[in-house]
C-alpha cells in the first residue's frame, strides 16, 4: 500500500511517502513555519518520488498531543487531501505511537511477551503529556490496549499515578518512553525503586512518520485507526493558552 505520512505535532514538521516498498522521509525543524512549508515539503516529496497524490492510497498522520497550533495544520491539511482524493486517514495520538514504536524496539516484542508501557511526552515546565498501554504480539501483529485515558500533568503526579497503577495490578514489568525520560530519569528511578519492580527499562524518543508507517503495517486492529475528513478529530489532552487564560479571567 502507497502510504503519504505527516507529523506536525511539534516543531519539527515530518512527511513519509511508502511507495513500492521504498520510504522516503523528509522534514523542516521551524515550527513557525509549518503553515507555510507544509504543502511544499508533502509536494516536494512527491516529486523526488516522481509520483502524486494520485499515487496515494493511505493517508496518515499524528493528531497530537504537542502543539496547539501544529496539530490544527496538520490535521487541516490531511482532511483537505482526504475530502479532495476520498482516500482514508490512518491516525494514532502520539503517544499510542510512542507505545508501539518502543515495545517493538523492545525485547519483549522479539521474545513475544507482553508489556505495560508508559508514554511521557514533554508539555513544558515540569508538566508532561502521558497515558499507559499494554502491548502483546502474536508474532505476526501487536495489539495496542489504553489502560489510562491521555492527560496532562505534573511529572510527580504522573509518576505517582504510574506507580499507584503498577502495585494495584500487581504487574512484573513497564517500560518507560517518551521524549523527556532523560530529563526525568532521577524522578523515573526513585520511583521504580520504591515499589520494588526490577524489570523496567528506559527509551528516550519520539516517534516518527517512519514509525506511523511501521506501526500501520504492524497493528492488529487497524480498522479502529480508520478516518475521514469528517470523522477524524485533534487530541489535544488540555485547554489551548487562550482557553486557559479566559478561565483564569473569569474565575478572578
């Protein structure tokens, strides 16, 4: 399958094309300028494909959480290709992304064994995006199960969540992920040392368009990734800066 693959959901503005099994990846790193450069960097991977949208039989993207403003690019110009073209939206959250990529990087997944997996993404000062998931294989496909609803939260919050989780389910291992874990491997450590859960594991990263095309070719129930123009909807996991700054005037 042809696949044309975005991610605008942060600064850096990534497109993956799949054509005849070959993927070519490209990107800009100036969020300011995703509205503009977009359209040209889908069109100039095209071309160096020499091929057009007419080629496509997939489209996909990320739709956030990350950037307000990114994500609403993004997903614009992904819909207007999809009314036009009446092709179909593969689109996963960032951070069910960041969980399939890192459990397929993982041993686990080559061992065919299940694994709890937290997804941290960095919302800035000391708040941070995440979610839990479980993730088996069957060898041939993975399946991908939410256990937490996606929110946005201080790093101790979160960790205390994670941890509250681990010793309620009674669970042998977690795989931590996510573009912040460095940065807050201390706090991620003192945890896991103190609920006593030896196996654990970092990944600091984040998943690319690359990765979306690896992970629609791998996940076992693709059908409930499956959008369209109309259908297809941002995650955003908490209230834009205009949103917030109004309720903190009205609550005054």
């Amino acid at each position: 399958m042809n696949i044309l693959a975005i991610d605008t959901t942060t600064k850096i503005a990534s497109v993956s094309i799949k054509y005849n099994d070959n993927i070519l990846n490209n990107k800009i790193d100036n969020e300011i300028t995703h509205s503009e450069k977009l359209l040209p960097l889908i069109d100039k991977s095209l071309n160096k494909l020499n091929i057009s949208l007419k080629d496509i039989e997939l489209l996909s993207c990320i739709n956030g959480p990350g950037s307000f403003t990114g994500i609403r690019i993004g997903l614009a110009t992904i819909k207007a290709i999809s009314q036009v073209k009446k092709l179909n939206i593969f689109a996963i959250s960032s951070l069910e992304l960041l969980a399939t990529t890192t459990y397929m990087k993982s041993r686990l997944y080559s061992k065919g064994k299940t694994s709890i997996v937290a997804s941290i993404i960095d919302a800035k000062n000391d708040r941070v995006y995440y979610s839990l998931y479980k993730l088996s294989t069957d060898n041939i496909k993975i399946k991908c199960e939410k256990l937490v609803d996606i929110n946005n939260e201080k790093i101790d919050i979160v960790l205390k969540n994670i941890a509250k989780y681990i010793t309620d389910n009674n669970l042998s291992n977690i795989i931590y992920c996510g573009n912040c874990i460095t940065k807050f491997e201390e706090n991620i450590l003192e945890t896991s040392k103190n609920i006593n859960i030896a196996n654990y594991s970092l990944y600091d990263l984040y998943p690319t368009t690359d990765d979306l095309i690896n992970t629609i070719e791998n996940i076992s129930n693709y059908d409930n990734y499956i959008f369209n123009a109309f259908t297809l909807n941002a995650t955003y996991a908490r209230l834009s800066q205009a949103e917030r700054i109004k309720n903190e005037q009205n609550n005054k």
